[in-house]
C-alpha cells in the first residue's frame, strides 16, 4: 500500500489493519505448529444461521451446510469453536460442527 493510500485512512481503520495483519500472522505461526491433518467439516444444518463475529461481536448471517476451517482445537468455557466460514472468523457451537471427512 502506498504511504498516500495510508495516510488517507482513519486512526481506526489503520488500528483494525494492524489487528487484521496480526491475527493473520498468529493463525500461520500457529498452523505451522500443528502436525494433524484435519479432516472436512461444515456447520449443520440447511438455510442461514446467525453467529457472533470474533473481531466485530456483531451477529452476522452464514449459510447452513457451508465447509468451515476450525482454527481452535478445543471449545472455549462456552463450547463454541473459532471457524473461518464465507471470509468471517466465527464462533460455532461444538455440537453444530460436522465432520464431513477426507476429500
């Protein structure tokens, strides 16, 4: 990005990039420790669902059936998995993950 383009943006928008880039950067050091293969899972269920948004606490909207990347490997006190689904990184009740399997 050129120095003109950023200083075009507001103090929030340059924090919520600094926050952007740096998860980006903790979820790829985090990959690179993890040694298990994964297999395919999606969010149970057919038509759309309302979850809460990690980065926003807002409640945005994702369609049911949708294959889903977990990036935790245990549920919070909550039971609830951080996923990435349709460009969002959500929470989603253990029980609503289904494994789909090996591609």
């Amino acid at each position: 990005m050129s120095d003109k383009a950023s200083k075009n943006k507001t103090k929030s928008e340059r924090l919520y990039d600094r926050i952007v880039e740096a998860h980006a950067v903790s979820m790829l050091e985090s990959q690179k420790k993890i040694k298990t293969l994964y297999s395919y899972e999606r969010i149970k269920g057919e038509g759309w669902g309302f979850f809460v948004n990690v980065e926003t606490k807002e409640m945005i909207k994702i369609t049911l059936g949708r294959q889903v990347y977990r990036i935790t490997e245990t549920p919070d006190k909550y039971g609830r998995h951080i996923v990435s689904a349709e460009n969002q990184v959500i929470f989603v009740p253990q029980h609503l993950i289904e494994d789909i399997g090996y591609n």
